[in-house]
C-alpha cells in the first residue's frame, strides 16, 4: 500500500463533498477515479494533495500521515499532480518550465549565484523530460503560445519531472480532442514507466480510456465511493454503469457489451 | 502592446546571432565609458543629476526584483531608501563613524534585518494588500522620524557629512569637486557591482523560481517551491538594495529628512520603474535616469510639473505599459526581423 485514505468526510458549509471515503492504493496501480460530474472526484484529489484539509478523517503516504500537508510539502516526499483546467507558467518556455520542476527537486531553489543555463544538470535533465513528452522540438516555445493538447501534456510533464512516487492526475485529457487522447495517456504511461512512478491516480470522464489504461476503477457518486473493483467488474456493475456513468455512457457500454 | 502580455525573461534570448551579441557587449562597453568620462566632458550640473541617478538605479534594482521578477507591488519601498541615507547621516553626524564601505555594510545588514521583519508580515498578502500593507510600514517609519524628532531631527532632518572614500578622507577639497571626483566613480563602482550582482541573482535558479511564482503561485507550490519564503528572500535582497541606493545618495543631497520615506517618494520609485519598463531589466534604471533629466526640465519651466507627470503616466499605462524600453525593445525586434 502506497497511498490511502479513511473515512474522508469535506463539507463545503451544508453541502456534503466527501461522504466517508475510504481507498487504498497499492504499488504498481493504475487507478481511474470515475463519476458524474459534482461527484466530488475533484475533491477528493485537493484532500489527497493536502490542498484541502477534510473536516473528520486521514491520509496516508506509506504509513505516513499526509493529511492537509499542503502540496510543497508533499511534493517533496513524491507525491505530485496536475490539474483539470490548464495550470501553466504562461510566460515560460517548455523548457524553463521543466526547470522549475528539476531545480526544485534537486533542492537547487536557493542557488542565488549560479548561472541556471550553465547548469548542465538542470539543463539536462529538463530537456530529458521534454523528450519523454515529445515536446523536444517546442522547447523554445512560449507556454502559452502552445496548442491545448500540449499545455496540458506540459502540466503533467512538469509533474512527472519531479520523479515523485505517486502521481495524481486530474482529467489529463480534458479539453483535448479525441484523437490527441489516446496518445497523451500512451506518453503517460511509458514516461510514467522511465521515470520510475510506482503509482498513478487519475480523474477521467473518458471511458474509452479508463476501461483501457486502468487496473482499477473507483466509482464515486455524491460523496460516496459506489463501487472499487477492476473495469470487467465495473463493466458487469448495472447500478454502476448507470447512476455514475449516465444514460449515455450506459447505452454505450450495454451497446458494446451486445456487440460481444 | 497589451497590458497583460508583458513580462519580464532573463534567459538569453534564443537564436541570438553572434553580431547582436557583439553589438550588445560593445553598447555595455559605449555605456561604462560614457559614465566615466561624463565628468570631464559636460557640466557639473549634469554630472551632478547623474550622481543622483547612481543612488536610485540601486534602489530600483532591488524595487524591480520584486516588482518586475517576483509579481509584488510595493508602495512602501522608500523606507528602505530612507533608512539607507539614515544610516549615513547617523554615522558620519552622530557616532562620527565616516569610512563609506563601514556604512555600506551596516546599511546592508541593518536594512535586510528590517526588511526580515517588514516582509515577513508583508509576504503573507499579494495584490493590493501587499502593496498597502508596505505603504502602511512606509508611513509609519515616516512618524517615527517626525515624532521622535530628539534621535532624528523630526521634519528638519538631519546633516550628512562627508564620508571618507576607501579610508582617503576628502574633507578639505570643495564639495563640488569631491563629488564630481572620487564620490562620483565610488557610486559609480558600486552601481557597477550591485547591477552585475542583481544579474546573477535573476539568472539563477532561485531567479527563476521568483518568476514562476509571479506567473502561477498555485502552480510553483506543486512543482515544491516554497512560494511564501521566496517572496520573503526576494522582499529581504530587495530592502537591502534600495538601502545602498539611500545610502548613495545621502552625501550628494547633503541632509536627510522624512519626506524620504513619504508615500509620494515611495510613488517615484513606481514611476521610474513604470517610465522605463519592468519587463527589462535595465528597465527601471533607463526610467530613473529619464525621470530626474525630466523632472528637472519640467519643475524649471513650470510649477505644475507634478500635473505634467500625472499625464505623462497617463499616456505611458494606455499606449506603452511596457515603458520606454519596451519600445526600443519592440523598435529592435522590428529592426532586426527588417535586415
């Protein structure tokens, strides 16, 4: 067990977010946190990356409590994230932003005098990732002057720069088209695999992609977790497939189980 | 230009030519040398609004970092001006300590103890908060100064006296002539050191972590910098700076009094950097050096030149919030993509 959480409760004033969750997360998994939209998936990532401190119940990191630890803290122990909506330096290029990721791993951030691009490790190590992320040719470009799919995949790789343990991502192919989707979790997965992360958590509406990429599927439907099982028993799951996935993700799926 | 596509880069710019990095090393070089024979070309008076210049050039440096790299507004930034010309008109009047690098020091240290404090409450805030809340600590140093009038001098100030210069003492040559000599190339070191040291600073790592912080705090805090202690670290270089500034220009005014501190003067140093451009890091310098020519050709034709600076930044904000050297910079890009 990597990552896990017990009886997590979050009340925004009346309104229940988190409805007492409780999940582990072992080395080695892929996890897709699903459900409709308000379910409080989103949420529970803030709570998990100690953004958002929960009202009663704890987290773990490796039998270490992490609970409302706040993200530097955190980032630092290897536990990283991205974000659903795009979460960029808008005015940094590829590579100094990968920068601040690597200079902050390596502890370099109070380095008053030192040249930073003379700094063949930093330098390095930044355009490493780009590699990974096939952003080598763009890693003079703006941020901001980058197309959606890869300001995303720019936020996940500054992410995965860090070298973290665990890495939690938050609907990393929100926003990008449909084609762009399979080959940004395809990046996802092997970079995830040459940089050593031992687990991944992600939010993802996209079935398509949780039933392919996921060893586990934890459906979650107003607070509560419904269902945490692997994606044939989430597929075979009726209640599941309905309330949390919606009529047209039911008709879908049912339509393609016939196929069968 | 639009407002909010301005920023600030320190890394070198990409696909720079060899010609245009000769030509830049070559305008470095045209400048130093402009600087050093001034003295003995133009007038004393010139030379005299340069030496001026040099004090605020320091102090703008330190301003920018937290303005220009790090995103933070200080409305207050002339406190730590004042205290730097505090420091020499208490040495050399009061404890009759004259050697400028004792004083130098001392500035430094006593400053950045200051700023320490000032900032730690300060950096808890962004926006306009940080910005009134340095305002705020501007104006109360500036009743303690009048109020404790028997330590300070209240509103009269007190006297500089001349420092001496590298242990030389130079009290016995005229006043004009120890500034346009000796006082005039020690400021002028001094601004050379503190501009070569600012560089360094800004392009370093912990440079780049101030500016991923002014881009996307939230952000910064993911990718594990501490984003409050940075801005800390950057408030406290910053203090100490614009205190060697005060502290360069304490024996050219000649006395000090509490108008150093006064929110107004605090205003200036926004002006200056706004003139010249905080996108750039000589920015604030060009903008200093083009507000004290200016300020001294407009109050000499009219007393309304207060007036004529409102509208001046008027013009500058809607057509050229990149100030002066985001127009030549504009001007050189266009040049270049010309040839």
């Amino acid at each position: 067990m990597i990552l896990s959480a017990s009886d997590l409760r979050k009340y925004y004033g009346e309104f229940c977010a988190l409805d007492g969750v409780s999940f582990q997360i072992n080395e080695g998994e892929f996890v897709s946190i699903i459900g409709p939209n308000g379910a409080g998936k989103t949420t529970l990532i803030n709570v998990l990356t100690g953004l958002l401190t929960p009202n009663t119940g704890k987290v773990f990191y490796k039998d270490r409590e992490i609970t409302g630890i706040g993200p530097e803290k955190l980032s630092k122990l290897g536990v990283a994230r991205s974000f659903q909506l795009v979460n960029i330096f808008p005015n940094f290029t590829v590579l100094e932003f990968l920068m601040v990721a690597i200079v902050s791993r390596l502890g370099k951030g109070t380095n008053f005098y030192s040249s930073l691009l003379r700094n063949q490790e930093v330098t390095g190590e930044a355009l490493e990732v780009a590699k990974l992320f096939g952003l080598e040719e763009k890693k003079n470009v703006l941020a901001k002057n980058l197309p959606q799919g890869d300001k995303k995949l720019l936020d996940v790789a500054s992410a995965f720069a860090l070298q973290p343990e665990v890495i939690l991502l938050d609907e990393p192919t929100s926003g990008v088209s449909t084609s762009e989707k399979n080959k940004i979790m395809e990046i996802l997965v092997s970079a995830s695999k040459e940089i050593g992360i031992k687990s991944i958590i992600q939010v993802e509406h996209d079935m398509d992609i949780v039933f392919s990429f996921s060893d586990r599927i934890i459906a979650m439907h107003q607070g509560k977790i419904l269902a945490d099982a692997t994606p044939q028993e989430i597929e075979k799951n009726e209640e599941v497939v309905c309330t949390v996935l919606g009529q047209k993700e039911c008709f879908k799926i049912f339509s393609t189980l016939l196929k069968r | 230009m639009k407002a909010d596509n301005l920023t600030l880069k320190t890394l070198e710019p990409k696909n720079t030519s060899v010609s245009f990095k000769k030509t830049k090393t070559w305008a470095i070089l045209a400048i130093a040398l402009f600087f050093i024979i001034l003295p003995r070309l133009g007038s004393q008076y010139v030379s005299y609004l340069i030496l001026t210049f040099f004090g605020y050039a320091v102090a703008l440096l330190g301003f920018n970092l937290l303005f220009g790299y790090t995103g933070l507004l200080s409305f207050g930034h002339a406190l730590f001006l004042a205290m730097g010309a505090y420091t020499v008109a208490f040495f050399t009047s009061k404890f009759s300590i004259f050697p400028m690098e004792i004083i130098l020091l001392v500035a430094i240290v006593v400053s950045a103890i200051l700023a320490a404090l000032i900032g730690a409450v300060c950096v808890q805030y962004i926006k306009i908060y940080f910005a009134m809340l340095t305002l705020a600590f501007g104006m109360l140093f500036y009743s303690f100064l009048i109020k404790f009038y028997y330590v300070t001098g209240g509103d009269e100030g007190m006297r500089v006296l001349r420092p001496y210069l590298l242990g030389y003492e130079l009290s016995a040559i005229p006043k004009m002539q120890f500034l346009m000599g000796g006082y005039y190339y020690y400021a002028l070191v001094v601004l050379t050191i503190a501009t070569w040291v600012m560089w360094k600073i800004v392009s370093s790592p912990f440079g780049l972590c101030l500016m991923a912080i002014r881009d996307n705090p939230e952000k910064a805090t993911y990718l594990g910098v501490d984003v409050k202690r940075y801005r800390w670290y950057a408030f406290i270089i910053s203090g100490a700076y614009s205190a060697v500034g005060g502290v360069l220009l304490a024996p050219v005014i000649g006395q000090v009094d509490p108008t150093l501190t006064y929110w107004t003067h605090s205003g200036t140093l926004v002006f200056m950097t706004l003139l010249g451009g905080f996108t750039n890091f000589l920015g604030p310098m060009l903008g200093g050096l083009i507000y004290i020519f200016l300020q001294d050709k407009v109050m000499s034709l009219t007393t309304y030149w207060r007036f004529i600076f409102g509208a001046i930044l008027a013009f500058l904000v809607i057509v050229a919030p990149g100030g002066v050297a985001g127009v030549i910079s504009s001007l050189v890009k266009k040049g270049r993509r010309g040839i």
